[in-house]
C-alpha cells in the first residue's frame, strides 16, 4: 500500500511543525538528528509530544477505514544523508504475528524550504520504480513490506521529517 497526500495538514498545524522542526535543526552542520519517542495510543502521543502530534495522527486515523495504533513518532534533521535499499520492521515490533502488510511508515516533510532536485537527491524511492520528490506538507504513507531507499545526494541547507510509524488494530 502506497498513498501521497499533498497539503496534508491545515496551514496553522503545518506552521507549528515547521517552527519544531527548525529549532530542532539549529546547530546542525553535517550528518543528520533523530530523535525516536515510543507510544502505545493517540493519548499517548498527545501526552508524550503534544497537541500538534495528536492532531497529526488524528488526521492519519481520517485516511483508514480502521482503527489505527501508533508505534512511534520521530522528528528527523538532515544535511545530505540517504538510506540504502531497505524494508521496515513490522509492527507492533516484538510480536512474532505482526503482519508487515498492515504495518505502515507516514513521513511529513516539514521543511519549508524543500526544493524538488533534478538529480533526485532526497527522492524517496521503492524498489518497483516510484520516485516521491520531497515536498513542503507533502505526507507519504507505505507499508513496510514495501523495499524502499532514499536516494543519496547532496542539498543546500536542513531538511526535517516527522515520522510517525503505526499499525491496523487486529481486534
């Protein structure tokens, strides 16, 4: 499953993330900064992180016709990094019946500032030849059984994401 949403979230809730996600960039000169928080719920999140994380995955939960429980939330800085070819785990992580077809990835961009590049670099890519060029708001959603890559380059200046990993209830 593959799923682009462009303008994802309202303009005021955009602002915020990128606000974050520039204080949380200051000072990066190479190389790239994560920071991974664990949640078990949507309160979990709106009490760990805040109102515009839960607001965020409150907006995910309107794209599923099933209840869906998050995993983790991750903000992510970057001066030129990549990511090899590569499936995520499936989730929740641990459990021996996780299904990996049900278990998704949602990256936000959140800088302001992203610019398409002609050589692709920072394209998200998966192995079956689609090519996502990073975008301000734009949200990406795959399953994790889905080999994907970034694609490696160079860029001028910060790049930020808000990931959010979660998985369809099984109840």
């Amino acid at each position: 499953m593959f799923l682009q949403v462009d303008n994802f979230l309202p303009p005021e809730l955009f602002s915020m993330f990128v606000t974050d996600s520039q204080r949380f960039s200051q000072g990066l000169t190479s190389g790239g900064r994560s920071n991974p928080t664990s949640v078990k719920s949507a309160e979990d999140i709106k009490n760990k992180l805040g109102i515009k994380w839960f607001a965020h995955f409150k907006q995910l939960q309107s794209l599923f016709d099933v209840e869906i429980i998050p995993e983790s939330c991750r903000r992510q800085a970057t001066n030129g990094a990549s990511a090899d070819w590569h499936w995520d785990a499936a989730l929740p992580l641990g459990d021996p019946n996780a299904d990996i077809t049900k278990s998704y990835t949602s990256l936000l961009y959140t800088s302001p500032d992203w610019v398409v590049q002609e050589d692709e670099s920072g394209a998200w890519q998966s192995r079956d030849g689609l090519t996502i060029q990073p975008m301000p708001n734009r949200l990406i959603i795959y399953s994790r059984d889905i080999e994907h890559r970034v694609k490696s380059g160079t860029w001028s200046g910060i790049r930020s994401l808000a990931l959010l990993s979660f998985y369809e209830h099984m109840g």
